[in-house]
C-alpha cells in the first residue's frame, strides 16, 4: 500500500517539496518482503498490556536474525538499513495479523 501527501496534509519535507513521501507495504503473518538485501518475515503478531508489537525474521545473506518492535518505532535491519513499524495488528482467532513498514 503507498500513501501519498495531499494539499492538505503538506509535505513532509519543507526542503523539497516534489518529493513522494517513502513507500508503506502491508504484509500480513507468515508473509514475506524483500527490503534492501534483507528478507522479512512476520514471524509473529501479538499484543500485550502495552500495545501490539511485531516479531520479524529475517535474513541477510547467511546471517538469521529476529527483530521486535510496536507501532511507531524505528528498527535498524541488517541489511536494509532503518525501517519504520508504522502499524501493527495483532493476530485473533478470526483474522490474520499483520505489519505497516515503511523504509527510511
């Protein structure tokens, strides 16, 4: 899924005003992306008194990593580089969770 900024919500960078804001890909658990060298997994959807938070495996060549986070925390990818949590949903027994990443 791609956003973009409209008139009214201005652009996110005061300095260049024709650049698109970065791209957000919604991939559910189980689902797989490829950001940078890197492969993602989401491993895991959960949620706890605090908010939902993601659990991701990931590859980067040979090495397997796995990286938690909750909605609005950026995480540094092997890999990748810096990838914003932008939304999480938690798994329930009637749907799928599922993850908002947005390369930064």
């Amino acid at each position: 899924m791609s956003t973009h900024s409209t008139p009214a919500d201005g652009p996110s960078d005061a300095h260049d005003r024709t650049a698109p804001p970065p791209e957000e890909t919604m991939v559910e658990q189980a689902g797989q992306i490829r950001i940078g060298d890197a492969v993602l997994v989401v491993h895991r959807t959960l949620a706890d008194e605090h908010s939902a938070y993601v659990v991701l495996r990931g590859r980067d060549g040979g090495d397997v990593f796995d990286l938690a986070a909750r909605p609005g925390q950026a995480i540094e990818v092997p890999g990748a580089g810096a990838v914003l949590v932008a939304g999480v949903r938690a798994s329930t027994r009637e749907r799928r969770g599922a993850v908002l990443l947005r390369p930064l």
